[in-house]
C-alpha cells in the first residue's frame, strides 16, 4: 500500500473485502482483462465521457484506491480519478496487413498481462487498439483488477455500459435456462418429483461441498498435480509472459451434443490454484448484438492473468456463440497447435453425436 489512512479520512473510505485483500497480496496480484472487438473503426473522442459518465459511477471502486489504516487494515479510499492516465492508445506502423496487426494485438496483450497496476492509481484502465486485424476492425481493452469485484460483477459493470445494438431503449437479454413443462401434467406427481429431487439436490450439494472442501485443504497443503506439457510447476509462473488465443464454438452444436449424449457437459470442481494444472472460468453473455459508443460489439471474451498456473481457459457467449479463450505460459505450451486441438477435438465429437453433420460436410 502507498500510503496510511488518517482519521480525517475514514468518512470518505470503506473496507476491502476479505477476497478483495487475497487478489492483492505480496504473493499473488490477479486481474481480469476483458477485449471487445468492434465491427467498425473505433473512434475514441468520447472515451473520456464515457468513463466519467457511464463506466465510473458503476461501482465506488472504480473511484477508489487501496490503503491501510492505522491498524494495518486495508480499506477502499474515495480519490479523485485523473481519466487520461487510465486511457492508453498504442501506436503501430500504418498500412500494414491485417496479419501483421494480429502479432502486434498479441504482443501487446502479452505485455499489458504481465503488467502490475501504480498502486498510486484506481486499479483499472482501458486499451484502445485502433488497428484492423483479422477479427475486428479494432479492439477495446478493459483491464481490472480482481480486487475490485469477482468475475460476476466485473464483468457485469462492463455490460451495463453496453445497449442492444438493434434499439438501446431496450435491455439486454440473455439466455434462459428454465423449460416449460406441460400443463397437462399431474400437480401431485411433479410436486412429489420436485420434492424428491430438491431434497436429492440439497444432499448432493452438501457431499460436493464437503469434498470440495477437503480437496482444496489438501491441494493448499501436500498435493500437487504433477509436472506436465500442460504444467511448468515453476514458482512464480503468475510472473511469466503468456499467450491469448481464442475460438469460437456454436452454442446450437453444443445443445446437439449435451441433447444426443445425454449428459451434462460442464462440470467442474474448483480447487486451490497453485497446485493445480489448469482454472476454468466461464460467464454468459447477451444473445442481442451490443454497442459501445455506436460501436457495434463483434465478439467479446475475457481472460484471467496472473494466476500461479501454465493454462487458464475461458469462456463467454454472445449471441449463439461460444468464445473460448486459452492463456498458455509462454515458451511451454504451444497456442496454435493446443487451438487446433481443442477445434479438431470439438469437429470429432460433434460428428460422433450428431451423425447427420457428417453426412452434410461430406455432401
């Protein structure tokens, strides 16, 4: 922390969670990047604006920085928030191939990830790349530390200061996960299911918890995953250069698969980070397409850094698509080649689950 809390400040100061403290410790510093990519070229005229007006006001640490107090407890202080030393727009060689442009993104990406926040500052600031890739005619940036908010409501801020593309007056939606049953049913058969099954449920939930519990002590502890491609095991791997790719997989084909294999396809048991190989994170996204500004959102995905781990994977949905994006330690895992796993993987066992695509690709 830079600086000590003095009493006169305590009106304008309010406590940092216990995860808000464990994100930013001497041992471990986590943020959340997350990347729109806009259909046309970004003009960043109104950036200042719009965080001052719109991005800001979201949430009180966005205007606050980290302290400790008399005491040594650290507390969230209100500061005012000087907009252009959050803004960073990077400058490239003109007219170069959109190819060209993809390597520096990525370079950039890697360099911004590896990045520590001014503690001096509020811990967030924005990444303007002006330049067409491959993917997009230009790509927005938002970095935020984990301290701020968990993934939910980090990433929760940022939608808000999105709008439906099609007409902003109205919300955004997002995908519903309840099924309508029918009418016809009988009321005393589905409530005795309903009972059985909630009571099922709860039991389940309690056992998970229990074991989860007890993995994650014994991961903190003396169990460790061993050493793998997928797993350095190096101390201070959060510390180490990483690669971003991503991927985009159909959320339709998804439903076929989950529908033909009968199971359920997105199970995972959440563990202590550093002895693990790999965290997977996942959020859900609008099914309308968003703007920004008048900027029209292509795609959007977000990634974890400065985790102590060689592999995190994530995933977002927007509008009938899944957006996987894999953070691979640089040097140890090859991202080209561990995508193009992951993409012939998904090809086999969609055509495995669903007999009539391969009959299609083959007409």
């Amino acid at each position: 922390m830079v600086e000590e809390e003095d009493d006169d400040d305590k009106t304008s100061s309010f406590p940092v969670s216990p995860t808000g403290q464990y994100f930013t410790s001497s041992v471990m510093s986590i943020s959340v990047i997350c990347v729109l990519e806009s259909e046309i070229p970004i003009d960043d005229s109104c950036t200042v604006t719009m965080l001052k007006d719109v991005f800001i006001p979201i949430n009180p640490r966005f205007s606050s920085i980290m302290v400790k107090d008399k005491n040594g407890v650290k507390q969230w202080k209100k500061v005012e928030v000087k907009h252009k030393d959050h803004i960073n727009v990077p400058i490239f060689p003109q007219g170069k191939s959109k190819e060209f442009y993809d390597n520096c993104f990525n370079e950039y990406m890697t360099k911004i990830a590896m990045e520590q926040f001014p503690q001096s500052r509020t811990l967030w600031e924005i990444h303007i790349f002006k330049y067409p890739t491959t993917k997009s005619a230009g790509n927005l940036v938002f970095k935020l530390h984990h301290s701020l908010g968990d993934g939910f409501s980090l990433m929760g801020a940022l939608l808000s200061c999105l709008q439906r593309a099609d007409n902003p007056s109205l919300p955004l939606t997002f995908p519903s996960f309840t099924s309508n049953n029918n009418n016809n049913h009988n009321l005393e058969s589905d409530y005795k299911k309903s009972f059985c099954t909630n009571v099922v449920q709860s039991v389940n939930g309690v056992v998970n918890t229990l074991l989860d519990f007890g993995w994650s002590l014994m991961k903190s502890t003396n169990l460790e995953d061993e050493r793998t491609t997928i797993r350095s095991g190096d101390e201070g791997v959060e510390f180490r250069p990483i690669d971003i790719t991503t991927m985009e997989i159909s959320l339709d084909h998804l439903k076929e698969i989950k529908s033909n294999l009968k199971v359920v396809t997105a199970k995972y048991i959440h563990s202590t980070l550093k002895n693990s190989s790999m965290t997977i994170s996942n959020m859900i996204g609008p099914v309308e397409k968003m703007a920004l500004a008048n900027h029209p959102v292509k795609s959007l995905y977000f990634m974890v850094v400065g985790v102590p781990e060689s592999l995190t994977i994530t995933m977002m949905s927007y509008m009938g698509k899944l957006r996987v994006a894999v953070g691979t330690e640089k040097g140890l895992i090859d991202p080209q080649k561990f995508k193009c796993s992951i993409e012939n993987a998904f090809d086999r066992i969609f055509k495995a689950a669903v007999p009539s695509a391969s009959s299609k690709s083959s007409n």
